[in-house]
C-alpha cells in the first residue's frame, strides 16, 4: 500500500484523505486533524484543507493506517483512480489512429462534469469495479453495449435497482430483467418507471445476479453507452471506466449549461418521439435510443447540437407556477399519500433524494393544471403558516393517514422568478433548510436525481448558479438594510419620546 500511495498522484490522495474524513477513519495518529496536530507544530489543524496540504503531508497521515479494513477501502478507490487513468492516459497516445467509437469515449472522459458525476464510491461494499486491461486489443475496442435501468425509491430514502436492459450495437437484447430489491420499496414511480408491485411478484433475479451477467458482458473492453449512464453505474453498483455518454455528447444549441433530454435528442437527431408526453420510461426503448445516438454519431458524424425548447410537459412552461413544492416529507410517505394529505389533482414530479443533513426526508412538486387549482389546494391546506430560509410563506402541515402513520411536512407555493424556478437550484432543493452561507461556501460534488432523462444543468459550480446564489445574497442584503433602517427609525422616536418625558 505504502507504494500505492508513494506513486498516486496529489488529487488522488486529496481523494483518500478527504474520503477517511467523511468516514471517520483514525490511523494510529487519530483523525486527519489529529494527525495534522501532532505533524504540524507551526500550523496544527488550522489549515485542514487537505487540497492545501503538500504531497508529503497527504501521503504521511495515510500511511499511519494499518487495518486491513481501512487499507481495502484505499486500495479500491487507487484502483477506481488507476484505471480511469490508464483510459484517458490511452486515448492521450492514441489520437491519430482512433477509431469514431474511441473519440466519443474520450469526449466523455474528458468533459468537466465527469470527475463530478462519475466520482461513484465503488470503495464501498457491494460495488463492482471492472478492471482496465492494458493490452492495446482491449483497449482499442470498439464493441459496444447500451444500457438503461429503472429505479424505486425505498423505505430508508436510498433508491434500488428494479429492471435493466441492455442491448448490443446491433440492437439484440442482451439483458432484459426485472430485479427484485433488497430493501422494502415506498414508491414504485410507477408514473415514471411504468413498473408497480405486481410485476416484481416472483422475480428472483437479484442486484448480484445482474452484476455477474454485468461482468461477462462488459469483458474484453466493451464500451458502456448510455445517457446519463452515471445515474445507472450507481443503481448497478458497477464502476466501469470506458463509457459514451449521450447526456456530455450532444448539447444544446442556445443553452450550452443545460443537458438535453433523451426524448428531445430522439426528436432531433434521430426524427422519431421516443414517448408520448405524461407516458412512462420503457427500460428497453431507453437503451436502444441511446444505441441509435452513437451509431448516427459514429456512421454519420451528425451535429452534437440541437435547438433549445423549453418543455411543455405538464404545461410547466404555459403556467410554471402551477405547482407546489413539497419538502420535508418522511421517506416513508409515498406519492399515494400525498394525494391524501394534498387536495386537487396534480401528479408528483421531481422527486429528490434526501438531503445530507435529514437523510429521513426528501423533496416532490405536486404539478396542477393551472395556476388556480394550485392555489385553491394550497388555500385548503390547514396548516401553521410560516417562512422558509428566505422569508418565504408556506404552510406546516401536520397529518395522519388512513394508514395510522402521522407526521408533518412543509408546502409553499412557487412563484416566478424565485430560486425553485432556476434549474440549477433543483438540486438544491435537498438543502432547502441550510443556512444560505453554508450553501454559498459549499462545493457540491453530487448529482441531481435526474427526471424523465430531463433537461439538468451541466454542474453546480457553473455561472448560472453563481448567479442565482449571489441573486439571493443580494436580496437579503437588501432586507436586512431595510431592517438597520426600520431599527434606526425606532431608535431615532425611543430617543425622541425619552427627550419629551425629561421635558
């Protein structure tokens, strides 16, 4: 292991050190700041920021662990780092005799959102890691699969693999199962999945299952195509390193910070709807529209851009406030029992994993047809009103299903303009009760829970977000000036009333 360390690169033990600080991992010195204390005499823990710590410094607290536990941990994610080196380090010296297939991988390797979405903790147990062969044959192939999975969300807030389906570049179905999960399901997303209860009822096939068939077919080199395929390596628990994603290969024409949707990639580059608007996800549709991507890359060489057109789905773009938002809900409330709780017909869209901090909550919206009905279901809400974070209204809502199981959840309305109507602030939405200073210092490197393969922003750490933080920034500088205004005034009359008394 001491070799290992001794020869991976500083981003790498960046990578290790700040891993052992979210797991609480000691070496024979303790804690990183432990070790920091007793290493550094002149600085301590004060500059705990591993990024700005030397090599050296990086290198000498991990090599105080010894347990066998610990060092199978580092050991996984030197391997994770080693072959993703090994593939981009092989397309750096094999550019002029690349084959189409090849520049697309490298085209999705090298894309700034790569480290961020494909940072998969395959150090954890459970996960599948294929190994980079070196040999020029393997690494030169251009044999490729499609894959697409569905996944439910499950009782503890995680999500779980229930179906799969991959496919060849000649469009043979080389995998088509359903997956019996390992934990107990609350939500199907039967809207989205198109998948309920009574298809998984004597389904055998389990996660390992699939990531042994997984191994045989992703052998000798074979490329794993797919859109937003991070999202799917993350169901699979599988870390594969030669990968084409559709989501970094195509962009948009006039919105280059935006992904573009699988079903507008189909419409444009390919002529066909790949579903109809409100209708599920097909699993095996999914995989053969991001096969067809390629292939019209590779064999046609067709333009990477497509014209930007906002969607209509919903009538999200018709009326964008016709909607609530609904947060804190307990993981164990499900989209049925929002209908219980919340009046009016409106579907459950954008579902968010639960944040960081209340990892027994998640986020929803609840889409109306029109702004009145949203408003007429928020009015009949009875509830304690109050403001977010941002001195926004919303309604506290306590309740008690036909099921027995109480509890409470926030609801506010959405207006135009306001943060929930940025994109890149959807994913914030897991976070909607930390405190916006945190929120401006932080540096997110998760990804959004991605929709209906939708249209999500490029990253976290781009100029729209910036903007809309430091939008919100500004708007409280603002009240809190107007607040020192309204106090000065009071004061000034204080000051006035206790000069007439003395009088």
């Amino acid at each position: 292991m001491d070799a290992l360390i001794a020869s991976a690169k500083k981003d790498v033990l960046v990578h290790l050190v700040k891993l052992s600080q979210k797991r609480g991992m000691k070496g024979s010195k303790g804690s990183w700041k432990d070790f920091l204390q007793l290493y550094d005499k002149k600085f301590g823990s004060s500059m705990s920021d591993p990024a700005r710590r030397s090599v050296e410094d990086l290198a000498a607290f991990l090599k105080t662990f010894s347990q066998d536990e610990d060092l199978k941990i580092f050991e996984k994610v030197l391997q994770c780092h080693t072959n993703r080196d090994a593939m981009i380090e092989f397309q750096k010296h094999s550019e002029n005799c690349e084959s189409p297939e090849q520049r697309l991988v490298c085209l999705t390797l090298n894309h700034p959102q790569y480290a961020v979405d494909y940072s998969l903790p395959s150090y954890e147990e459970g996960w599948l890691v294929t190994k980079c062969s070196k040999k020029s044959k393997e690494m030169k192939s251009t044999k490729m699969l499609a894959i697409d999975c569905e996944m439910a969300l499950c009782n503890d807030g995680t999500e779980a693999l229930i179906r799969v389906c991959v496919v060849d570049q000649n469009f043979k179905v080389k995998l088509d199962k359903f997956v019996k999960p390992s934990k107990t399901i609350t939500d199907y997303r039967t809207d989205i999945t198109g998948i309920n209860a009574s298809d998984l009822d004597g389904v055998t096939c389990s996660l390992n299952d699939v990531q042994e068939s997984m191994k045989k077919l992703l052998a000798h080199g074979k490329i794993l195509v797919g859109h937003g395929l991070c999202n799917d390596l993350r169901a699979l628990q599988i870390d594969h390193a030669k990968v084409i994603d559709t989501a970094y290969v195509f962009k948009y024409r006039d919105a280059p910070n935006r992904r573009p949707s699988l079903s507008n990639l189909c419409k444009f580059v390919l002529g066909y709807e790949l579903r109809e608007n409100g209708s599920p996800h097909n699993c095996l549709d999914d995989a053969m529209a991001a096969m067809k991507l390629v292939k019209k890359k590779v064999e046609h060489d067709c333009d990477d851009s497509i014209p930007f057109t906002p969607r209509e789905e919903g009538g999200e773009e018709k009326d964008r406030t016709a909607k609530l938002l609904i947060h804190r809900i307990p993981v164990g409330i499900g989209r049925t029992d929002l209908h219980e709780i919340i009046s009016g017909e409106f579907t459950v869209q954008n579902k968010f994993k639960p944040n960081r901090k209340q990892l027994d909550r998640y986020s929803a919206f609840a889409i109306f047809k029109n702004q009145q009905e949203a408003n007429e279901a928020y009015e009949k809400l009875e509830g304690t009103q109050e403001k977010d974070t941002f001195g926004r209204p919303q309604k506290l809502v306590s309740f008690k299903l036909d099921t027995g199981v109480s509890g409470s959840l926030c609801v506010r309305k959405m207006a135009c303009g306001n943060l929930d109507e940025n994109p890149t602030a959807k994913r914030s939405l897991q976070d909607e009760e930390e405190p916006l200073e945190e929120k401006s210092k932080k540096v997110k490197t998760d990804h959004p829970h991605r929709d209906d393969r939708g249209e999500e922003e490029l990253g976290t750490n781009n100029g729209s977000e910036c903007g809309a933080h430091s939008a919100e920034i500004e708007q409280l500088k603002r009240e809190l000036r107007q607040r020192d205004e309204e106090i000065t005034s009071l004061n000034r009359i204080i000051v006035a009333l206790v000069r007439k008394q003395q009088l």
